[in-house]
C-alpha cells in the first residue's frame, strides 16, 4: 500500500505530468493491474495530511484523475 510520503509524491508528481487525453486510458491500466484503488487510498490520506504542500499535490492528483 502507498503508505510511504515519498512514494505518495512520487506518484503524485507522476499523475499530475500525464496529459489530460492520457488520463482515461492510465485509470484503466491501473485498475486493470489493481493499483487504482491502492493509489487513490494513498493519495486520500495525502489530501488529509497536515503538511500544506503534500495535500495540495495530493489533491491536484486526485482532481486531474477526475476523483475530486
């Protein structure tokens, strides 16, 4: 599970660079391989955290993935 700061940044940073026409086809690859809902876990506890910086980043990610 994304647990792991680092990892939930990484990956927040990773979403936000995919281009807006890529996004559909990269949530079915990811809840094709089963990450989608570990991802989206990780990325909620992000969107809760206290640190300003990784909720914002959290919340951008979830946005672009069309979640919030």
């Amino acid at each position: 599970m994304l647990t792991d700061h680092n990892a939930i940044d990484f990956a927040a940073t990773e979403i936000l660079r995919i281009r807006d026409a890529d996004v559909p086809a990269h949530i079915e690859t990811l809840r094709a391989r089963k990450k989608l809902s570990t991802l989206v876990h990780g990325l909620n506890s992000a969107a809760l955290s206290r640190d300003a910086a990784a909720r914002e980043k959290a919340r951008a990610a979830l946005s672009h993935l069309g979640f919030i």
